[in-house]
C-alpha cells in the first residue's frame, strides 16, 4: 500500500485533490470509500494540512483559504519547507487566547493523538474560539482523522478546520431567545408570538383569559383582526386610537428596526372596571429575516398607582418647600426689620445719653430705653436659635424638681409690667394644688407660658381684658399630677385662614392693621414644639374680632421624696454679702467683654483679675498664694486654652484649695448640652452671655455664703 499524498497539487477550481490514499482508517472499504470521505469532512474547509505523527512532521503544503485565494501556511508563518509538526500547531495558534491555545495545543499534541489512535479513536474533533483582525471573535471546528500508512506503520493525520461561527451565533441567538421568552412569560401575564411579515399569531402564555388579546377560539384569524377586534372589545375608548397606532404591524417594524423593544401603557376597560396595562412588543432574532415578535401583557395598577402617590408627595413636599422658602423670605425680611428696630434705638438712644451727659433724669430715662431694646432684640436671638435646635432636633428637655407655684410667680413677674402698660384687666386664678413638687423642665415651661399670655397682651386693645387660669386636673395615674393652664382673651382674634398654619415657623398674620407689633412668628411654633417634647398637647380657638383661648395640658411625674431644699443653679437666692475686697479672677479673650464685666463687679467692691485665654489664667492661679482667689469666671471659646481644658487642669492641681475653686462658665452658648460639657470639665455654674448682672452677684453671693461656711466648719 502507497502512502497518502495531500495537497501536492492544487488549482483554483479545487481546493485540494488527493492523488492516492490508503489506511486503516476505513479498513472494510476500498480507497474510493476513503477518498470520497476525505472529500466530504473537507469541503468548505478553511484550514487543511497532513501531518506524519511517528516522525513529527508536516507533510507537503498546509493551506488556507481567504476568499477566493489559497494561502500557503508554512512561508506565510515564516517555517521551513521541513517543518516539524509540533513547530507547524505552535505557530498555527498565534491568534488564540491563552485558555483557548493551552486547550488547542493539549489537543493537538503528539502523544495525545498518538494515544487516540492506539484507543481506536480514529476520528478527534474540538471547537475553538480565534480573534478576527477587527477585534471580535470567531469560532472553528477542527476535525482530526487518524490513519496507518501499512507500508512504513508510520501514523498519519489529516486536519481539516472548518469556520462555524454562524453555528455558534445561531445557537446563542436561540438561547438568547429561549431567555427572553422566558422572563416574559415570568412576568407578563400573556403573551404571544407575531409575525409581522405574514400577520400570524400563536399562543406562548396565557394566564389572564378576560384581558388576553388571543385565545384559542380565535385561530386563524390575522394579527390585524385581532388587534382590532381587542382594541374595540377592552381598551379604554380614549386610548383605543393610540394603541391601533403603536401596535399596527408597520410602526412595530418601524420601532424594532432600531431597537430590542418598546411598549405602551394603557387602559382597559373589561368588566365595567378601567385597569392600567402594559403592553410590550420584544423583536426575537432578525426582524427584517424572520419578522418573530413577542407580544407581552401585565397589569400595571400597583405601579402607575405608586407613581401617582409618588409623584403626588413629591408635588406636596415641593409646594411645602416652596411655602417654606416663602416663610423663610418673609422671615428674613421680617428679622430684618424686627433686629434693625431695637438696634436703631440702642444706637439712637446711646447718641442722645451723650448729648444729655449733664442730666441724669434724661441719661437714665435713655438708659431705660436701652435696656429695652437690648432685652428685645436678646428675645429674637433666643428665638431664632431655640427654633434651630428644635428643627435640628437637639433641644433637650431637663426635667428637675419645681412647683408650679413657684413658676407662676415668676411668669407673673414677667407679664405684670406689659400688663400694667396696656392697661390690661388682668385676672389670674389657681384651682387646686399648686405646691406639690413636681418634675419639669422649669426653664421651658415658663418660656412657653409666658410666649402665649405675651401674644395674649400684645394683640389686645388697651384696656382689654386677659385671663389666665391654672387647674389641677384629676391625675391620669398613680405618682403623676395633671394640670391645665388656660389663657383668654378678648383681643383681636385670627381669621379662619391663619389659624390652618398658626403653629408654622416664620408665620405672622399679615392681615393685622393699625398694629405695630414686633415679633419673629416664632414663638408659637417653639411653644408647640416644647409641649410636644415635654409629652403635652396644646389647644387653640379664636375668631376674629372676639378674642383667642389657648388650652395647654401637662401630666407632669411627681417629684421623689423630699426635694424642698433642692435648688438648680437658676434659683439663686440674694444674700446680704459684703464683696468688698474679694478677688476674681476674669478670664475672658474679647476687650469689651472684660472691660463691661470688670467695670460690673468693680463697682460692687470685687477685685478683678483678668487674663485672656485658659493658659494665662492657669499660670496666674499656679502662681498665686493659697486662697487668692475666691472664684474664677471662665469663658468657654477662648485661643491658646479654651475654658474646657483650663478647667480640667485647674481641677487636677495639687493644691487642694486651688484644685477646688469654684469655677462659673460664661458662654453664649446658652444650651442644656453646652451646660452638661461645663459640668464635666469641673466647672460648678453656668451663666449665659450677656448676662443678667443683679443674677450674676445673687450667685456670686451664694457661691461666697458657701464657701465661707465650709471654711468656717
């Protein structure tokens, strides 16, 4: 038997010819079985070589076809015309990736085929993925077949590399198909099969009978029909014109042609109820080849509802923003005013004390004046940040021992001098008991008190009326007590309208005429704000031109044991104490600051110290003999040191005396949580800038009483 010889000549109608083969490979056939067969596995080839595996060597001319032309391998690879065949697959799989080449070369290798053969298999087939020059990727077919050349034994191979990149495109278009199908059929209700070229239709899913577009008893008719006949049967009448024109056979062509999908939503009209639907049209494959579409339908009610909610808060919280935004503006404009008013009087009346130097009726009537202004415009510093810290949700509410007695008076002290000056009919009435110690944030429950009976005073004519009445309500459980606080008057009431947002921030009524009333439109929203975070409810009724009655109620716990002789650092009694000689020592980083606080307590017989930050301070005191200083008034911001650090090394001083001083904080930040810092640093009193100076001599007198009893004991 001759040896196989392949590829030795070649033309351009024949891709190759193979002039005589014999082997073992279809050994029960003659050569013309095995030629003819050689023939078929190689047509259409894109690859062809022969190879020798028991001497490793590429027999005659490897080729390939590009186009229309034949290439020949080994000179285009750059290999010798004796070539080995593990150089030949080595340089053959320069454009595979290193997964795919490590998997060719596996394949392809000598001892792998010669094993195959020796296994009987005489026919090796595997695909592989090769990069194109323009960037993507396309798939091969190599198939491998095995002979014995009986006249040397040597084993020979014929490798034929066919390129099935439309296989493999085909099947994963399938597959891709397959997927869309089935997540349509996962989600959509019904859905159906069109084909636009030829106006058939078929059933893939239907779950929904009473709103399917196609059931069985409509076989054979077109698409057309059907869409017609649905679009009149169960789609809403206002929308049935826009559903025969997005769906109709032409727009959906038209809609595919650039890309996967589109839908509609709807409504339709079944069963005398509208419903909101979804239809969705997904091109399968080719459109312009196959025309395979889905039709797919799902009701969307709980969607297009969620939207309607959504889009309805968000137009809600956008016309409360925008009313917010209108508060703020009037606000400004209003702050604006409200800050100008007392600090052109503070600037005025301090120009005409000047002028009046020589008087002192005149000087203290503008003294007076000033006074007034800057408690004012303190009022509407307070106001503004109470509201910040509220809406930022840092107020606080610290609850302690009081009577709601004791706090009465002291509103009572507030009202009667704008009481007095209106010429207001005041009445107060107290019903039950108003001396048992209660728990209660003392501090907040007078300021929301006195904000309302002030509004009461200020929007009523003089010699109106004003009433206030305190009742002891029966309590709502054991080791509570409940208490209603009444406020009425008959002034010039709200109009229906204002009432609706009363409790906003930055609201006044701007309808009020003939009043010249200052004011931030604050108050009231504090006030709700401090009875809600004080677990309380407020209550309100006016009409315009009669009057306004508040109703506010507490259920307040009542205080454990004894508390009588407990006093917060507010509740500073005056005592009759000679300062005169006393040092203290100031410390204070602001100029104006130190020279006012100084010129305050020079003048009741203080000694005063001063230094400008905590680190200076800290040295003074270092320095100085043992009970040198009787107090140390501490700012809090200060450069260097601040209050805070100077405190904390103050109290770790050896000195005892030293290391004990009483420490009083001064500070503008005037906030329960700026009181607790205080505190933990070793600070024993807290006093808000600008400070009340008959408050800051009654604690500086009750600091003294205590101290000169623990040095008498």
């Amino acid at each position: 038997m001759q040896n196989i010889s392949i590829f030795s000549e070649y033309n351009g109608d024949d891709f190759f010819r193979i002039k005589k083969s014999v082997g073992s490979y279809v050994q029960d056939t003659g050569d013309m079985n095995t030629n003819q067969y050689k023939r078929a596995i190689a047509a259409d080839a894109m690859i062809l070589y022969e190879f020798n595996l028991s001497k490793d060597l590429i027999v005659g001319t490897p080729v390939q076809r590009m186009s229309d032309r034949i290439v020949q391998l080994k000179p285009a690879m750059g290999l010798p015309d004796n070539c080995s065949y593990t150089d030949f697959i080595s340089a053959l799989c320069w454009d595979m990736s290193g997964d795919e080449k490590k998997r060719f070369l596996e394949k392809m290798n000598v001892d792998c085929l010669i094993d195959s053969f020796i296994m009987q298999k005489y026919e090796i087939q595997f695909d592989s993925s090769r990069a194109s020059y323009d960037g993507d990727s396309f798939w091969n077919r190599t198939t491998v077949i095995l002979t014995k050349d009986e006249v040397t034994g040597d084993i020979i191979g014929l490798a034929v590399v066919k390129d099935i990149s439309t296989l493999y495109r085909q099947r994963e278009e399938k597959l891709y198909q397959l997927e869309i199908i089935n997540a349509l059929t996962n989600e959509y209700s019904n859905v159906f099969m069109i084909n636009i070229v030829s106006g058939g239709i078929r059933i893939v899913r239907i779950n929904d009978r009473a709103g399917a577009i196609y059931n069985e008893s409509m076989e054979g008719l077109s698409y057309d029909d059907v869409l017609d006949f649905y679009v009149n049967v169960s789609v809403y009448e206002d929308d049935r014109d826009m559903i025969r024109r997005a769906f109709s056979r032409e727009n959906i062509f038209k809609q595919l042609s650039k890309r996967e999908s589109f839908y509609v939503n709807y409504r339709s009209f079944i069963n005398n109820k509208v419903s909101y639907m979804k239809f969705t049209i997904v091109r399968i494959g080719n459109i312009r080849r196959t025309g395979n579409v889905l039709a797919a339908f799902m009701n969307v009610d709980e969607e297009i509802e969620y939207e309607m909610k959504r889009r309805k808060a968000l137009q809600e919280a956008l016309s409360m923003a925008e009313l917010a935004n209108q508060a703020k503006s009037r606000f400004l404009s209003n702050m604006s005013h409200d800050i100008r008013t007392p600090m052109n009087a503070i600037i005025g009346y301090t120009s005409i004390a000047e002028k009046h130097i020589g008087n002192p009726e005149l000087v203290k009537a503008d003294l007076a004046r000033i006074k007034t202004s800057s408690n004012y415009l303190l009022s509407l510093i307070n106001d503004v940040l109470d509201m910040s810290r509220i809406e930022s949700g840092k107020m606080k509410i610290n609850p302690t021992p009081n009577s709601i007695e004791e706090i009465l008076n002291e509103v009572d002290s507030v009202i009667q001098p704008q009481i007095q000056m209106k010429h207001l009919n005041y009445s107060v009435l107290f019903n039950g008991n108003m001396k048992r110690k209660i728990l209660c944030d003392k501090l907040r429950l007078k300021q929301i008190i006195i904000n309302i009976l002030g509004n009461a005073v200020k929007y009523t004519n003089e010699n109106g009326s004003v009433k206030f009445t305190a009742s002891e309500m029966p309590a709502v459980s054991k080791g509570y007590s409940s208490y209603q606080f009444r406020i009425k008057d008959n002034g010039i009431g709200m109009s229906e309208e204002f009432q609706k947002k009363i409790f906003n921030p930055f609201e006044r009524d701007e309808t009020i005429e003939n009043f010249n009333i200052q004011g931030t439109g604050l108050g009231l929203s504090i006030s709700r704000s401090l009875v809600e975070k004080m677990d309380g409810s407020i209550f309100m009724k006016s009409k315009k031109n009669v009057g306004t009655e508040f109703l506010i109620c507490f259920d307040f716990e009542n205080a454990p044991g004894n508390e009588d002789e407990i006093k917060s650092v507010s509740e500073v009694a005056e005592t009759n104490i000679d300062f005169r000689g006393v040092r203290i020592l100031l410390v204070e980083d602001n100029p104006l600051n130190r020279d006012i606080a100084r010129e305050l307590l020079s003048s009741s017989g203080f000694i005063i110290d001063e230094a400008e930050n905590g680190k200076i301070a800290l040295q003074m005191l270092s320095d100085s003999p043992e009970n040198y200083y009787k107090i140390v008034l501490m700012d809090v911001m200060m450069p260097v040191m601040n209050g805070y650090e100077a405190s904390v090394k103050i109290r770790e001083m050896k000195s005892p005396s030293k290391a004990s001083i009483p420490i009083v904080a001064m500070t503008a930040n005037a906030f329960e949580e700026d009181k607790e810092q205080a505190l933990k640093c070793g600070m024993d009193y807290f006093v808000s800038k600008p400070f009340d100076i008959k408050y800051l001599l009654s604690l500086l007198s009750k600091i003294l009483g205590q101290t000169a009893r623990v040095e008498t004991n």
